[in-house]
C-alpha cells in the first residue's frame, strides 16, 4: 500500500531570489532518498510547494514500508574459488567464513568480467518512520545555500530558522526531528490574514487546506499565474492597451511571487511632473528599487500610473497604495533634484575629477583609464575606417557620468544618464549614443551597440578591463568572477563575430596592453588571453547550435579573425554533408599521425623528380590543381566553395594510400611523401582540421 507524504518546513522568510532554487532542489532531493531506500511506487512523483516562509514537497505513491528485497554480496571468482579437483581454495572458504555459511550454500552469477560466487540473504524491508527524518536532513543538506545561519541554543543550521515540520503520511503523522524540531502536523498560515495553528489531517489536502483556513497560495506557479491575471487586469481597468510588461518585468514577476503568500494587485500614482524625468530613471526607480510595476499606454510613453503586488488583502485598501506612493514620491523627488544639479556642470568638465576616482590601485585612475581608452578607440576607428575624432570624444566621455549625483543615487543607469548629459551638453548624437551603448551588451544575448562608433568605444572599454585586469593576476576561477571578464570576452567575441569585424582579435590584445606602463602586466597575458577568448567562443558556438567536433575543428587552429569562424562553420557543416567527406577526415586523421610519429617539421615543397610511383604523382598533380583553384576562394571567405572543391580530391588520395608507403627507408623519397601529405594537410587547415571531426 501507498500514500502521499508530505514534508514541510516552517521557516523566517526565506531568500527571495534563491526560494524556487531551493525549494526544487529540496523535492528532487527528497524523492532521490526515497527511491534509493526503495519507499516510492511506481506511481510516485513529486509536487514542490514554495512560499517566502515555507518549503514544501508532497510525494505521491510512497511506500510504509520498504519492500523484502534479496541483498547479494560479490565473493572470489569461481575460476579462484575451486581448484582444478573442484575443491574450495583458501580464498572462497575465507569469504564463506565471513558470511557465516558453509561454501557450499554459496550461488553464482555472472557478470562480463566472468563468472563469482555470491552470498544471498533475505532482508526485511524497514518502515519509513525509521528513515524519513534521516532522509530530510540529507536532502537539506545538499541544498545550494551559500550561508547558513544558528538560531536558538540548538546546534543545527539552515538558510532560515525553522519553527515548524511537518511529516505526514496520508493521515498518520511520521514522528522525527529535522534540525532539531519535532515533527508534527500543524502548520500556519499568512502571518496577518490567519491566526492560530492549522492542522493537515490528510497530506493530500494541503494545498487546498492553507488556500482555504491559512490564506496562502503555497505553489509558486499558481502564485506566479495569479500575480499575472491580476495585473493584467488592473491594466487594463486603467485603460485599455496599458502595459505593465516592461523590460524586466518577468524577473519582477518571479521576484515578487517570492515575497508574498496572499497577493493582491493594487495601482497607485505619482505626480505628473515627474513625467520630466528620464524614463529608464522612472522605470529602475519603480522596478528594482519599489519593486512596482510602471505603466505604459498604447504608443509605449509611461504613464503617471504603476501597480504593485501586496501581501494583504483588506476592505480599504486605500492607507497601503497612499504610503506606496508616498515612498515612490520621495525617491523620484530625489531623481529630480539629482537631474537638476547635473546639468549644471557639462560631462567633459567633470573629467579632470575622474583622477581621483581609483580604478584598480595597480592600474591607476579612472582618468588614466579613459586616456587609454580614447587612444585605442581611435586605433579601433582607424581600422575600421569610420570617425576616428568622434570615437574618442566618445571614448573620452564615457566615464564622466560616475560623477553625477544621478548614478551616484542610481548605480545601473550609469551609461544612460551619460547619454542623457551629453545630449543636453549638444553632443553629436552618435557620441552620445557610444556614450550608453559602450556597455553593450549588458548581459548575456543583450544587444550589441549599434553604430561604428559606439562598437569602437564598447570594444575598447571591454579590452582595456580584460588585459588591465587579467594581466595583473586576476584570472576568474570556478564560478567566482569579480570583475566580469567573462562577459567582456563574451563581449568581444560576439562584437567580432556577430558584427563581421576585420579585425585580429591578438592585434587588439597587444595594442591594448602597449598602453599600460610597462612592467604593470605580465609577459604572457595577450597569450592566455586569447585562449582564454577562444573558451568563451567555444560557449557561444555551442549555443549557435554547432556541434562540439566542428567548434573544435574549427577553433583548435587557434583563429585570430574570429569574424571568419562562423563562415568557416557553416562551409564545414556543409561539407560533412558530402558522401567524400568521412573518408577524407579519416586520410586527414591519418596524416596528421603520420606528420607527428615523423617528427620535426615537415617541409611543403615537393620535389616532382622524386615521385615515382603513379599514385604520388596523381595526387601532387591534383594537389597542385586545387591549391591554384581554391586561393582566391580562402582569399573571398568562401569557404564552402573551397571545401566543396577539396572533396574532389578523394579518389586521389584513396589510391594514394592504397598504393603508396610513405614511411619508407629511403630518406629523400620518405620526406618528399611527408611534404606532399603536408601541403595537402595545409589546404583543408585553410578552413578547419576536419581529422577532428567525428564520424
């Protein structure tokens, strides 16, 4: 027989970013214990339940008891436990010994290593109540939780203090403690909206019984939908076409969901003066500060309106929307006050202050890093044959909104306001939008900037961080990445790639590094720094959809114009398409073992008077064919053409390798071989190492 099992926690309100991490993990954990001490059905599945102060997992089909199971423990192998009469060894009697039985009660089984002996026994299956408490504790002990904190005089530890557990199976309660509480079947509900203890008498019924008696909604999901619904139509009693939606609103949405047990959407206002204010400085105000809603009507121009989740449900809710917006009034008053003051002083006047601003004590100022900034801008400019004066305006004022009191009050909108100011100040429009968009992208498949100059000022920002930074030590490790320097590669990379830039991607990196005071970074670092780009390249192709033999292929020949790897890869992918292609990466595999069982390095110049046999000749001549052919190809990037071209080269060296020994006695001959093989090598390298490719 089976039942549901519930297990709950009662806790202080939980971390509201990490609730649903947690609370999967504690399900997936949990169920994990249980089918490894073979408690769960067939049937069994989990359902996890998460609120700011409750974890919860409810497990269909969980056994009261473990079923009888035969325990079998592996001895000698039947060719060690017999001797040649068939008698017992020393080996075999010692393990019988250990066992308690004579030898000849001892079965068999066979596995692929051969045929052992094997002691079996019976064992009686042991009921849950004298596993469950152990198997909660181990499932909240793998939890992710980076902190844990004591509460009490007890010695146990959790993310939060637990008050109350709950371990129900079906109707009968499984006693145990978890991190030293009793369990029970008594939980409670909303904090203000319920009073008193609530029992679960059925595990089945608890969800229904705290939406019921407790005024919680305990799954996250149907919080999360109900949050939605409610704010829709809040929206829309506003005015048809409101939008609530904006930017980050799915993170706010989860955000929120973990913050409250009962919601309820309300709306409040603001003063249309307000209205004046940048609106990104609105939208991060309401968003991340507030924790609000912002609205916005049909065209996409905010509204003077927002909406915000709240934890109560009240017949006059109109004390809590008055005290929301009276805290949302204060803090955008401040906004205001802060943009006033700003545009009082033009962003390049602020310059000369950014030389007592530190940005890292190896590596000086933050002035000291926009000269270096503006120089190699320009140098990037210059490259790419677009406004070299103008990328180093723009490089030059990147930095100057970290002094205003705007991002001094509101950190994200540091590159926003920058734009702002500089627009006021009659800027050129493409150098106030460098100004912004050189932090580009800002997160993971963020947009990238969108005009030369602003991809001149965001290469050169993301370049001086990754050689200044990693070239004084301080190299990312495991997950802990202080100063992003894997976004910036990713950064790079996709502005490379994704731009089409003509650009040597090692050029940069030591241009970058020329404009440190020397000594101030480490010999090696435009090096590792390439490998350590090519790692993040490999991700991004990863996610492109490329499969890991062609990223490989293609990236073990260490590019340094990444702008070409993509069309490098969609010729290969092309060309594994082709019937010749398995054979010739197969020869390509071949002759990248013999050129390195040869050892040294092998020369590409093929002498024709030392190619005797009729198969070498026909391949030199169809080598030498096809290097004349496919050059303008590799030169006009096209790849697929080239490689289309190259597989017309199997019947070639099929023959060669049938009628030809390469590593043969006679040395001139032996070497001319190697160097044939070599410039054929040397043409499929054009585009990638396709010996990589698998199958």
């Amino acid at each position: 027989m089976t039942a549901p099992l519930l297990v709950e926690l009662l806790t202080e309100e939980l971390p509201p970013r990490a609730l649903t991490r947690l609370a999967e993990a504690f399900g997936a954990n949990l169920f994990d214990n249980l089918r490894g001490q073979n408690f769960l059905g067939a049937d069994a599945a989990p359902t996890v339940f998460a609120t700011p102060r409750r974890l919860a997992v409810l497990i269909s089909g969980v056994h009261e008891k473990q079923p009888d199971r035969v325990a079998e423990r592996k001895g000698p192998a039947v060719a060690a436990g017999l001797d040649a009469a068939g008698r017992p060894t020393p080996a075999l009697i010692g393990f019988a010994n250990f066992c308690g039985v004579e030898p000849a009660k001892l079965g068999k089984t066979s596995s692929d290593k051969g045929e052992y002996f094997v002691f079996r026994t019976k064992q009686k299956g042991e009921y849950l109540k004298q596993h469950l408490a152990v198997l909660v504790e181990s499932a909240l002990k793998k939890l992710p939780v980076p902190k844990l904190m004591r509460w009490g005089d007890g010695e146990a530890q959790f993310v939060r203090p637990v008050h109350g557990v709950i371990l129900l199976h079906g109707n009968k309660t499984v006693p145990g403690t978890v991190l030293g509480v009793k369990s029970g079947n008594n939980t409670r509900g909303h904090r203000f909206l319920c009073r008193g203890a609530i029992t679960i008498r059925q595990a089945k019924d608890y969800e229904k019984i705290l939406k019921r008696s407790g005024k919680v909604l305990p799954s996250f999901a149907a919080r999360r939908e109900a949050i939605r619904r409610a704010l829709d139509a809040a929206a829309k009693k506003i005015a048809p076409g409101t939008a609530w939606d904006l930017g980050h609103s799915a993170e706010l949405v989860d955000e929120v969901t973990s913050l409250v047990e009962f919601p309820v959407v309300l709306a409040g206002g603001f003063d249309h003066a307000f209205l004046e204010l940048p609106p990104e400085c609105l939208v991060i105000s309401m968003q991340q500060h507030q924790k609000y809603f912002p609205l916005a009507d049909k065209s996409g121009k905010l509204l003077p309106r927002f909406l915000f989740v709240s934890n109560m449900k009240v017949a006059n809710p109109k004390e809590i929307i008055h005290g929301n917006e009276r805290v949302l009034r204060a803090r955008l008053a401040d906004a205001q006050f802060f943009f006033k003051q700003d545009r009082r002083q033009r962003l390049r006047d602020r310059l000369p202050r950014l030389a007592d601003v530190v940005y890292h004590n190896k590596l000086g100022s933050q002035l000291e890093r926009v000269q270096r900034m503006e120089k190699l801008a320009g140098k990037i400019a210059l490259a790419l044959k677009t406004e070299r004066a103008r990328a180093e305006r723009a490089a030059q004022l990147s930095k100057a909104d970290l002094l205003t009191e705007m991002v001094g009050e509101f950190p994200e909108l540091q590159g926003i306001m920058g734009r702002y100011y500089a627009k006021y100040d009659q800027e050129p429009t493409v150098v106030a939008d460098a100004v912004e968009q050189h932090y580009w992208p800002r997160a993971a498949g963020g947009e990238l900037p969108r005009h030369p100059i602003a991809v001149c000022v965001a290469l050169a920002d993301k370049l001086d961080t990754l050689v200044g930074i990693y070239g004084i030590g301080l190299v990312p490790t495991g997950d802990k990445d202080p100063f992003g320097l894997r976004r910036a590669a990713l950064g790079v990379v996709r502005l490379l790639v994704e731009k089409s830039l003509a650009l040597d991607v090692t050029d940069l990196l030591s241009q970058a590094r020329a404009l440190f005071p020397h000594g101030t970074l480490a010999d090696g670092v435009v090096q590792d720094l390439h490998g350590f780009m090519l790692e993040r390249l490999k991700s991004y192709l990863r996610e492109q959809g490329f499969e890991p033999d062609e990223i490989e292929a293609v990236v073990s020949l260490t590019p340094a114009r990444l702008d070409q790897v993509l069309p490098r890869l969609k010729a290969l992918k092309a060309f594994r398409a082709l019937p010749e292609a398995q054979a010739l990466a197969a020869a390509n595999k071949r002759i990248r073992n013999i050129l390195r069982q040869a050892g040294g390095t092998p020369a590409d110049k093929v002498n024709p008077a030392r190619l005797t046999e009729p198969a070498e000749q026909g391949l030199a001549e169809a080598v030498q064919t096809l290097e004349a052919q496919v050059a303008p190809l590799f030169r006009a990037g096209q790849y697929a053409e080239a490689l289309k071209r190259l597989a017309g080269l199997r019947p070639a060296v099929d023959e060669f390798f049938d009628k030809v020994m390469v590593m043969v006695d006679d040395a001139p001959v032996r070497d001319n071989r190697l160097a044939l093989l070599n410039r054929l090598s040397k043409l499929f390298l054009n585009v990638a190492d396709i010996s990589r490719l698998q199958g």
